[in-house]
C-alpha cells in the first residue's frame, strides 16, 4: 500500500466519522424540536389550566355572596314570622 493510499484510507475513515457525527447532531437535533414542542404544548394546558382556576374561583366568589345573601334574606323572613305571630298571639289574635 503506498503512501498516498494509505493517506486517502485515513480521509475515508475521517469522512466515515464525521458523517456518522452529523448523522447524530441530526437526531439530536429533531429530538430537541419535538422537546420544545412538548413543552410549549404544555405550557399552554397550564395556562389554560390556570384561566380556568381564575375562572372558578371568581365563580365561587360570586356564589359565596349569593348564599350569604340569600341566608340573611332567609333569616329575616323567619324573623319577621316569628315576630309577626308573637306580635298578633300577644295581642290576642284581633
């Protein structure tokens, strides 16, 4: 083997490498981008999670004051009925 052939053996071996190096950089590649896929899909579920969070707890807010409202209404209701019947049974029911 002379020389110049050995020399163009060791570019070959070299090039082999280095195509199997780019061969992987490209893998690696495409797994980073489907990576970053996933993570931007699931930033957007957390947001979206989290209107929703902001969504049901404004709800609850608005629904806590409707039953503390409603209770007091409730409240006063039976008040007025208790007081309204002590008020007639007191003065003899005329």
């Amino acid at each position: 083997m002379s020389m110049d052939e050995h020399r163009l053996d060791r570019i070959e071996q070299k090039l082999d490498r280095l195509a199997e190096t780019v061969s992987q950089i490209v893998r690696v590649e495409e797994q980073l981008t489907s990576a970053f896929k996933r993570l931007d899909r699931h930033e957007k579920r957390l947001d979206d999670q989290e209107d929703d969070i902001r969504e049901l707890t404004e709800d609850a807010i608005i629904n806590a004051k409707s039953v503390k409202m409603s209770e007091r209404l409730f409240w006063i209701i039976i008040s007025l009925i208790v007081s309204g019947s002590a008020y007639f049974s007191a003065s003899g029911g005329a």
